[in-house]
C-alpha cells in the first residue's frame, strides 16, 4: 500500500559481539575451539566479538544450541554471565 514502509530492526552488533566473547569465555572454550565446533574461522570469531561482522543465522542458531540460549537472548540484550 502507498506509504507503507518496511520497518528493519537494527541490531547492536558489537553487544552481540560482547555477547558471544562473554558465553565463550564463562564455557572455557578458546577461540580455535569454538570455531572448530561450529565450524567457522577463527578469524571470524574474533570478527563477530568485535562487533565488526555479524554470524549467519545458521551461525546464529549454532550458538544460541551451544550456549543452551534462546536466539533471542542472544541478540536483543547484554548478558551477565556468571
């Protein structure tokens, strides 16, 4: 319809990236070894927890199964993990 506009949600790629360094490390698992289990670079690691890239959705889900974190908690606020 005229005026009707797609409306994107904008993601904080570097809390998502804060995120994901956060889980790695409270699970001990260094970079190289979360990149073989989800199989990734581990260049790409280090790209996402700097916020400078973001993980595919595959990526993504992977993560959230790992971590045993729903998608959405993963994306949307800053975890404090303990």
């Amino acid at each position: 319809m005229p005026g009707d506009e797609m409306k994107t949600i904008g993601f904080d790629w570097k809390s998502i990236g804060n995120n994901i360094h956060q889980l790695r490390i409270s699970n001990d698992y260094s970079i190289s070894e979360l990149s073989k289990i989800i199989n990734v670079s581990s260049r790409s690691i280090k790209s996402w927890e700097k916020g400078l890239s973001a993980p595919s959705l595959k990526n993504i889900i992977n993560l959230s199964n790992l971590f045993l974190i729903k998608i959405d908690d993963l994306l949307c606020y800053s975890l404090e993990v303990k």
